[in-house]
C-alpha cells in the first residue's frame, strides 16, 4: 500500500496507471493492473458504443477494483461512448483532446471521478475550472502527444499553480521514474510504453520486438504526423508519414472514411464537422484518422512495413517482457528501496 492523493481519490493501492491507449488498453490489461493495485484505463477511441459497454461489463467481471475509461471528445463517435460510460457508472473517466463541464457534472453525480490530459498551465487552469478532479500532465518524453517541456519541469510548474493532484505521465518506465515523479510533487504515474511491453499487453509481437531494439534516441517528434506535436518510433515509414503530412485530396479521402465509421452520410458529416468547427476541424478530424490508421496496422497486425508505432524516449530502459504483476511488484519493491537510500543519503 502506497498512500498519496490519488491513491485516496480513486481507492487504489498504487500509484501507477495504465493510460488509455487505442486496442493496447483493453479489458484484459486494465483489469491486469487494475488486479496487481494500480488504475488501468480503458481506451475507448477504436470502440463503438455497443463495444464500450460490453468492454466495461467485461472488465466488472474480470476485476472488483476500481478501473478508468478513456474518452477523446475530439474523435467521431466520442460523445456516444462517453454516454455509455456515464450510464455504466465508470468510476474514473480520462479526457483527451478537450473537455465538458456538463458531462464532467454528471460524472460526478454518480461519484465519478474527472482526470484531464493536459500538456500546458493555460489546459490546466481550464481543465480544473471545468471541474477536473485530476490532471494527466504529459512531459515531452512521453509517446504520442506530448508537451513542449520535459517533466522535470513541467510537473512541478503545474504543481505549484493547481490544486488538484497531478499524475505524471511520460518517461517513467521504472521505481526511479516512479520516486522522481513523486519528488517533484506529483501524486501518481501514468506508464504507456512500458505497460504496453508486458505478457498481457495484447501489441502485436513484432511491435513489441521494435521496441525492445529501439534506444532513447530512436524517436520522431513532429506535428505532421497526426497534426499536433506526437511522437513515434523512428523508422523509415514513419519519416515518410511526417514528410507527407496532409493535404486536401488525402483529407477528402479520410472525410469519407470518418463517414463510414460513424455510418453517416458524407456530405451530413461534412456540414456537421465545418458547421462545428470550420474547415480547421475537418483537416484536423482528416489528419487524425490517416494516422490512426498506421498505428492501428503496427500495433495490432504487426505490420513494420506500413505502420508507424506510438512510443516514448523511456523505450530506451525498457529491455524485458514482464507480466502485469510481476513489474508492478519490482516498480513498488525497488521504490521503497530508493526511498530507504534516499533518506540514508540525505541525512
Ligand atoms: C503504443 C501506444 C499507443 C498509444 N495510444 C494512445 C491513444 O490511443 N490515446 C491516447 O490518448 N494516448 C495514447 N498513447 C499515449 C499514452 O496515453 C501516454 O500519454 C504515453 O504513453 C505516456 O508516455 P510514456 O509512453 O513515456 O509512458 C499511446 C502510447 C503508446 C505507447
């Protein structure tokens, strides 16, 4: 048992959570770390909303501890799945990519608890001023999107401007990343790249392999990837997906994709999309799916020649496969080592 504000707030024994990562964070792996005393976070994004609600009776009945689940408002199909959430009583709810001060309200009614992934102070004012019980704060190390600062930084910058507990998230890979966060005032860790290289982790092998052979420094960071600042594996694809970037005929092709996701007419989620959000919203919509894609075909089929993998700088120390438990064993072990040494150390 560890004790901080985020193991109260959310009645867990750790404090270390599974993100909500698209077809990795799926019943089995978030019940995993759920079960070993952590948080794990179901990723909604590639899901329908009969699949949301069959995915959470799932993990009720592979785990009785408390579970999150993802919602990134800015994809198609997002609201329909946080509705499901909502109506199941999911007890953490992870917002990306925007947020809904009357969703947070209902969250809360039932006893819900509201995290925002946020990157900047300005996110976090707002995030908490919408009603955020917690902050996501994501460093520049971390896989996907990430902050111009690393978090050696970012995190006590943000520590000291909000209220509301902080998880760090981002570079943290092991016990050392684990007592670094808490020393910078975070109150839990959230580890993507290194809970998606675990026996239940449901990446596909080859995936899992490229990152085991990957170092530090093997990442690319650019906003032309998927639009925003995100930051994948360095292969030769992937600097071919960067320098393509977008363009309006591959935004045209991505605009009947999204149609055929959310089994509406093109031309209705044409209007709705610049009726909402302008031609700004489509590009950015166009831009997101394109690159969805080539992460889907690595990560699930394990396809190297077309895909291109989300992974963080922490790729660099991870160097085995362990089960859920048995690395949240030695992360909880080896940390209270490190706190032993510390006060030796500074005393
Ligand atoms: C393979 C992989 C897939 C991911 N997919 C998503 C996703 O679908 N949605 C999301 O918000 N974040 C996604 N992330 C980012 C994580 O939520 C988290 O912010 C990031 O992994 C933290 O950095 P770390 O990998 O250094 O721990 C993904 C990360 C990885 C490694």
């Amino acid at each position: 048992m560890m004790k901080t504000r985020i193991t109260e707030l959310f009645g867990i024994q750790y404090p270390i959570i599974l993100p909500g990562m698209s077809w990795i964070s799926v019943p089995e792996l978030v019940a995993a770390v759920s079960n070993a005393g952590g948080l794990g976070v179901l990723a909604t994004g590639p899901l329908s909303a009969a699949e949301t609600r069959t995915s959470i009776r799932r993990i009720r009945e592979l785990t009785g501890k408390p579970f999150g689940a993802g919602v990134t408002i800015l994809m198609p199909g997002a609201r329909d799945n946080a509705e499901v959430v909502i109506a199941e009583k999911v007890p953490v709810v992870v917002f990306s990519l925007g947020k809904d001060r009357k969703l947070f309200n209902r969250i809360h009614d039932y006893g819900g608890k509201v995290v925002c992934t946020v990157t900047t102070i300005k996110h976090a004012q707002a995030a908490v001023e919408a009603g955020a019980d917690a902050l996501s704060v994501v460093g520049y190390e971390a896989a996907g999107h990430g902050s111009p600062v690393s978090s050696l930084v970012l995190i006590p910058s943000i520590v000291d401007e909000m209220k509301v507990p902080v998880i760090a998230t981002g570079g943290i890979g092991d016990a050392r990343g684990l007592v670094a966060a808490l020393s910078l005032g975070a109150s839990a860790v959230s580890m993507g790249t290194r809970l998606s290289i675990t026996k239940e982790s449901p990446v596909h092998d080859n995936s899992k392999r490229l990152t085991l052979e990957h170092g530090m420094e093997d990442t690319l960071y650019s906003n032309r990837f998927d639009g925003l600042w995100c930051r994948v594996l360095k292969t030769p694809q992937a600097a071919k997906a960067i320098r393509r970037g977008m363009s309006l005929p591959r935004a045209f092709f991505a605009s009947v994709k999204i149609a055929r996701k959310l089994k509406m007419p093109w031309l209705k989620v044409m209007i709705g999309s610049l009726l909402q959000g302008g031609p700004g919203l489509l590009m950015k919509l166009a831009h997101f799916v394109i690159a969805v894609e080539a992460i889907e075909k690595i990560t699930l089929n394990g396809d190297t020649k077309n895909g291109v993998q989300l992974t963080g700088q922490v790729q660099g120390i991870i160097h085995d496969i362990p089960t859920v438990s048995e690395l949240m064993e030695r992360i909880i072990r080896e940390a209270r080592e490190i706190s032993g040494l510390m006060v030796r150390t500074l005393t």
